[in-house]
C-alpha cells in the first residue's frame, strides 16, 4: 500500500480513509502546535499532502471529503430545526 508523508515525516496510508488523514492533520498540525496553529498552517500541510497523491487518489479522496461534508451539513441543519422545535 501507497504512503504519502507529512513535513515532519509521518507516514499515511493512502486507502481512501479520509478520517486517518484527518486525524494526523490534527496530530501534526493543531496539536503539535498546541492548537496556536493558523489556516495557513493547516492548508500548507493539507497541500503537501495532496500534491504526493496520484490524480486518482485524489479524486477519492475529494469524493470522500464532500460526503462527509454533506452528512455533516445535514445534521447541522437538522440540528438546528430540532432546536427550533424545542422552544
């Protein structure tokens, strides 16, 4: 199996979990910086990690990453209607 690395050397699977990578996003770039790290921080890192990846890989992971954020989108949304219904 592919690995792609982040700057400071930590090694990913490249099998479609968009969650592993999230999560050594957060390990590497929040953490590490003791949540003081900026957008720019994190979208340098998120960049480095896309440009080692295939076309393919990708696409998988673009497809991944906006069901997540549909599913996401929706349990806002319902959220907040079952908010309004409470009061």
């Amino acid at each position: 199996m592919r690995t792609i690395t982040t700057t400071a050397g930590v090694q990913i699977k490249i099998d479609g979990d968009l969650l592993a990578i999230m999560e050594t996003l957060y390990k590497e770039v929040a953490s590490r910086q003791e949540l003081e790290s900026s957008f720019e921080d994190m979208m340098k890192e998120i960049k480095h990690l896309i440009d080692q990846m295939e076309p393919s890989e990708q696409r998988t992971y673009l497809i991944e990453s906006l069901f997540l954020n549909t599913v996401k989108y929706e349990n806002d949304k319902l959220e907040t209607y079952i908010k309004k219904l409470k009061i």
